[in-house]
C-alpha cells in the first residue's frame, strides 16, 4: 500500500505538476496570426457575440468546455477536507472528460461562506461554460445548490455524484433484476445510505419502474419512517409507512441491497435474510459495504456489484458522465432532464447484452465476457459507450425540446 502511496505521488507530480494543460487550437508564429488571434482582428467575433450571443459558440470553445466545481465538502470518502484539498480530484474529473468524450474541462474550486455565495459565484461565471459539473459537495446542500443553479443558467447543469451514480446504478440494477428474473415493479429495495447519492438512486430506480412503497432506506437513525420527526424534504420523499425499524428487519425477504454508506456496514447474517436471488450493490468506497468474498461465501444465488474495478460488475461514474455531456453539448441542450438520464441508463444496459470487443477483452485482462451475474454492466474502457451513449442522450434532449439544434453534430464521431 505505500509503495501504491508513492506511485500515486509520483503519478500526480512528475514530470509536471497536475494532471491537465492548456493548448492553443490556432496558429500563432507570425505577425499575421497574432493580429488575428487579439488585437485587431479579435474584435470581429466579439462583435458577432455581442450582436447575437449564441455566436460564442461559432467563434469561441464555449461548445465544448465544461467547468468541474466544487467546495471540497464532501471529498471521495474523505470527507469535508476543502476547496484546495479537492483538485487533484476536479483534475482527473477534467482528465476523464478529455480521455472518453473529448471535451475540454477546466477544474474551478469555490471558497465560500455560505451556500447562496457559492451558488453566485458558479452563475456569475457561467455563461464561459457549455456545461457544469458539480462534484463532491455535501448533502443536503448539493440539492439546494443545483436546483438553484438549474434556475439560473441556461447550460446544462449536472451533479454527478447524484445523476451520474443514479443512472449507472439503474443500469446494472435494470440489467441484474433480468438476470435473477425479478421484475423492478415487485421487487423490494433496501437503501442503506441517505445522502445525495442514495436519494438520486432512488429516485431514478422509481422513475424506471419500482415501487416507492418498496423502499426502505435507512440512515444513521435506522429505517426512515413516516412517524420520524428529524427528517429533511429529501428524506421524507423515502418515508416509509412501516414498522421496520433496524436494518435487519428491512432486509427480510428484500429483493435488492444497495449500500451508499460505508465499509462493513451489511452484516453476513443481514445478507442470510433477504429474498432468494438478491442483488447486492455495495458501493462504498473504496471498501464495501460487504466484501464480496464474505457475500459470495454466504450465497451463492447473488448478483454482486461494488465501486471497485478490481471485482465484477464495478458501478463507476466514468460510464455515463463524459457521455452525458457530449450528447447535450452536441445539440446544446439548455439542460439535463430525465428523459435524457433514462436513454443514458437504456444505451449503458443495452450494451452490456451485446458481444464484448476483443479490445475491451484485451483491456480488461479477459479472455471471455458474456451478459450474466457476472457482467450486467459496460467496462468502463468499452468504446462503445461514446458512440451509443451519446447519441441517445442527444436524441433524448432534441426529442424532448431541450436542445438548441435539432441534429447531432459531434465533436468526435458517434
């Protein structure tokens, strides 16, 4: 594990600090090319923008650059760490947005006092973006401050570790669920974890079919019930009228476990109670709610999934959230609605019942991949993802009346 420490060290810091640059598009080696880039020839688009603003993306990379925000709050599993503390984290989110989507991302980190502050300062600089990640901020705030800024820009404006979590997570669930032949509509979840993640999850898990009376989620109280008087809007959305009340009660012929908490926090005896062929998503990271060898040793009916790319069926982020961007900003789309979450969850499970490419094999040190317990979900190195993804995505915010233009113009080739 140190020397791990040390490469990671290493990784981030040589030979240059950090993990992005800046390059220049346009020639800029002789007198002409600089008039033309600034002074005088730069106030020709400035004229055009200023005449009609959605020249900007005509004349400037606004189309294609998006902004990774966060305060630090709530950083990975590392808690409240702050502003600074989080850009290695915006760095690599702005990677992973060039590295799968082609799309240029540039990391901001906000020092605020209060939240109304935070949300000033993301809409006072908006308009320099196509697009608006919001990153490791902590609930409940991070639902204030998206909806707010969903008012208040007319650029897609998305929190990835709610939607991006959520549609993954509906993906392989949708897919799991048709593996252990459960139907979404009848099947009994147990959410252990209640934070924006888990009430994201859930919402999206009710828009694709389940049942809200189905749910039980939990938080450090224990099951979130409507005669609990502590509980925020967003719990109250997952109040259940019951009398369960513990975390073993809850998993008692449950159907579904999906853990946005913490390690070790689903007991083998908790997992002995649920339903014949449960489905496990324990995505703690980087450790589990259940370790899957203790899981898998106490059943042996279960689909497991975890956050973890060194097990199967790993439920990552990288899956939805470069691809979702470039749908809407290739139709640009004025936001992300749930018409277009849901194609990104039907793109992403469609591809996991399709033949793997050898490529993905290769990169996945695997000789064989089929559709099955064991694969419900895309890797995350699959190409196929940009291409189907994306497209459906775009369709979605064209076809529900969110996009700008009503063809599908990519900055890569889907």
């Amino acid at each position: 594990m140190s020397n791990f420490r040390q490469q990671a060290l290493d990784y981030h810091s040589k030979p240059t600090p950090g993990k992005i640059c800046i390059e220049v598009t346009k020639p800029a080696e002789s007198v002409t090319d600089l008039a033309l880039a600034y002074s005088p020839g730069v106030a020709e688009p400035v004229r055009e923008i200023a005449a009609d603003p959605q020249a900007a993306f005509q004349y400037t990379a606004k189309g294609n650059l998006v902004a990774v925000i966060s305060n630090g709050t709530a950083i990975l599993g590392l808690g409240n760490l702050g502003p600074l503390a989080s850009k290695p984290v915006m760095e690599g989110k702005a990677l992973l947005f060039k590295r799968f989507a082609n799309i240029d991302s540039i990391d901001i980190e906000v020092t605020h006092k209060t939240t109304a502050e935070f949300i000033d300062t993301v809409a006072n600089i908006a308009d320099t973006f196509g697009g608006i990640n919001l990153e490791d901020i902590k609930a409940p705030e991070c639902f204030e401050i998206e909806q707010a800024l969903i008012e208040r820009c007319n650029i897609p404006v998305f929190h990835d570790d709610q939607h991006g979590t959520a549609i993954v997570t509906a993906a392989g669930m949708l897919n799991a669920l048709e593996v252990q032949g459960k139907n979404i509509g009848d099947a009994i979840i147990v959410c252990l974890g209640a934070g924006a993640a888990a009430t994201a999850c859930m919402e999206l898990l009710v828009k694709c079919g389940a049942k809200r009376e189905h749910i039980y989620m939990l938080d450090r109280k224990g099951v979130i019930h409507t005669r609990r008087e502590d509980l925020t809007y967003h719990k109250k959305l997952f109040a259940n009228n019951t009398d369960k009340r513990t975390l073993e009660e809850a998993l008692e012929g449950a159907d579904v476990f999906v853990g946005v908490s913490g390690p070790d926090l689903l007991p083998a005896e908790g997992l002995k109670l649920m339903a014949p062929n449960p489905i496990i998503f324990a995505c703690s990271n980087p450790d589990p709610e259940i370790k899957p060898e203790l899981a898998h040793s106490v059943r042996d009916d279960l689909i497991m999934a975890t956050g973890r790319s060194d097990y199967p069926n790993q439920v990552n982020n990288v899956l939805c959230f470069p691809f979702i961007f470039r749908g809407a900003l290739d139709v640009r789309a004025s936001q992300i609605n749930d018409e277009m979450k849901i194609a990104a969850v039907d793109a992403i499970r469609d591809i996991a019942k399709e033949p793997v490419p050898a490529e993905v094999l290769a990169a996945s040190n695997l000789d064989s991949l089929a559709f099955g317990k064991d694969y419900i979900i895309p890797k995350p190195m699959d190409p196929r993802l940009l291409q189907r993804v994306a497209k459906a995505v775009a369709q979605a915010a064209i076809d529900s009346g969110v996009a700008a233009i009503g063809s599908i113009k990519s900055k890569v080739n889907i």
